[in-house]
C-alpha cells in the first residue's frame, strides 16, 4: 500500500512538472524543484524498505515461534505417549506376575511317611515327605 501511494506521489510530480512546462516556468528552477521532489521520494522509498524488512523480520520471527511452539507442543506429545506406553508395560508386567501367582498349583495335602527303626524314635535321616495333587 505504500509503494501504491509512493507511486501515485510520483505520478503528481510528473503532472505537476509537466504544467510547470507548459506554463513557461524556468527550467533551472523546474530542475531544482524536481530535485527537491526526487529526494524527498528517495527519503520516503528508503522508509520503505526500512519498514518492508522490518515486517518480514517481524514476520519471520512470528513464523519461528509458532514452529518453536509446534516443536513443543509435539515434543510433550511424544513424551506423555512413552510414559503411557511404559506405564502400560508395567501394569501388563504386574499383571502378568499377579496372574502366574494366582495359576501356581499348591499341594492339597502334605502326608508324611516315618521310617521308624526302633520303637518310638525317628532316626536321622529317614523322614519323607510326599505331595498328592
């Protein structure tokens, strides 16, 4: 929008210059004017382009953040996911544990078989112990 204006300012000056002309104006005082004008439009185009490349830095800056901020954002995804895969694993691994604990098979009944040699004692040794499912 500005470089539109800049252009239409530009434009004026040639109208304008061109009456001078034709009105029979001096040509060093035409020429000096028209200088004056060139300059002051040089002012404005070097404001700008001072102005453009600040907006595009602006806008560059605003365009890295906003990836920055994705980055982020993607990064915390990517880390909740592994802690809730990890925290799945070892609840499956619990379970797993909990499950083989519960399917183990205890004896029902313990009997106990004496070997007795002499009377009324148990020699050293000698005790067995069987398991029936």
């Amino acid at each position: 929008m500005l470089q539109a204006v800049g252009n239409l300012t530009d434009e004026a000056r040639r109208i304008l210059e061109e009456m001078k002309i034709e009105d029979g104006g001096d040509a060093g005082t035409i020429t000096s004017w028209n200088e004056e004008i060139e300059n002051k439009i040089s002012l404005v185009d070097n404001d700008v382009d001072k102005l453009a490349a600040y907006l595009t830095r602006a806008e560059q800056r605003e365009t890295e953040k906003a990836r920055q901020e994705q980055l982020e954002f993607e990064k915390e995804v990517i880390e909740r996911k592994f802690r809730y895969h990890k925290e799945l694993e070892e609840k499956d691994q619990q379970d797993s544990i909990f499950t083989a604990i519960c399917h183990l098979r205890w004896p029902t009944t313990v009997t106990a078989k004496y070997n007795l040699s002499q009377q009324n004692t148990i020699p050293h040794g000698k005790i067995q112990f069987e398991t029936t499912n």
